[in-house]
C-alpha cells in the first residue's frame, strides 16, 4: 500500500500501535515515498502530538536512523498515558520497545524519568502484563523509576505491593533529582 507524503500523518493518526508494530503497518509506511522526511517532519513537530512523534521517531529507527536527542523529553512525557504502558515496560521484569528507546537516550532522560517518579496513576496494560501490573499495583512512578534505576546500574527496588515500593522509589527519585543537578543534566 503506498501512502502519500500528505497521508502519513493521517495514516499515523487513523491506526493503532499495535497494527504498526505488530501486524506489518510499519513496513507499509516505510515504503512509502517521501516517508522518511515526513515522518522527520513530525517528529521534528514542536507543537506536535507526542503520541504521534514518538510512532514517527520509532519508524525513523527501524528505518536506521539513530534517536533525535531532544525527543528524551517527548518520550518521557508520554509514559503517563499516551499508549497503554506494555509498550514501556513492566517495571522489575522487562522494557518494551519505547522503554527500550528511553533507555538509549542514557542519563539525559534521567531528569525527565524523575519528574515522573511520583507519578502514582496505575499502570494501563493489556496481554500478559495486565495481570502482573493489577497484581502489584505498578504505577507510572514504578515505571519510570525502573528506567532510570537501569540507566544508572541501579538495583530497582521491586516490592510485592505499592506500599512497599513507595518509599524506595521516593528515596530514589530524590537522589537522582541531585545526582542530575550534580551532574549536570538538568
């Protein structure tokens, strides 16, 4: 299916994240002519969707491009609620294909992954994750916690329930809030 330049956007807004990446609409974008710039076009987008930016930056990827470093913050934005969180990860157990992208982004993504770290509206998941999330009662703070705990080579402090994560996790996001002022990344 060829998609023109002035359809992507459209074709962006009018699917779903999992038949992109899961059911072979990925390819069919990438084929299209003049995908690669406009989908750069929107990542590159200010005032753009961030749903939107981070589908067009991971289909840069795939086509071989590396990251833009400022799309850390357009990244880390969207975990509250942009995409169910399967698509970040399981705190504790594994990243999906965003976290994954966050995680590259290195510590330049640690002052954003702490704003959220207090961030305590459940985790949205569905598949086999879903269970898992309800069972522990994972938050986005969890989340993101877990990302920058694995961006800094620390132990992720994974409790059975919310209770026992939240002072951990509130311990964590203030050391690393200095460790980023100390370092210089925020």
């Amino acid at each position: 299916m060829a998609i023109v330049l002035g359809t992507i956007r459209e074709a962006l807004e009018g699917t779903s994240v999992d038949a992109i990446f899961l059911r072979g609409e990925a390819e069919n974008i990438l084929e299209s002519d003049g995908a690669a710039e406009a989908l750069l076009k929107i990542v590159k987008s200010e005032r753009g969707d961030n749903r939107l930016r981070v589908i067009a930056q991971e289909l840069l990827m795939m086509s071989g491009k590396v990251p833009i470093k400022k799309m850390v913050r357009v990244y880390c934005e969207a975990i509250p609620g942009a995409f169910m969180h399967q698509w970040w990860g399981l705190p504790g157990r594994h990243l999906g294909k965003f976290g994954e992208t966050v995680i590259k982004f290195g510590e330049n993504a640690i002052p954003h992954l702490v704003d959220e770290m207090d961030n305590s509206d459940a985790l949205t998941c569905l598949g086999p994750d879903a269970p898992i999330a309800r069972k522990h009662e994972y938050c986005v703070g969890d989340l993101t916690a877990y990302m920058a705990c694995l961006i800094l080579d620390y132990n992720y402090p994974d409790g059975k329930d919310r209770e026992q994560r939240n002072g951990p996790r509130k311990a964590l996001q203030k050391e690393f809030n200095q460790l980023a002022i100390s370092e210089g990344w925020r």
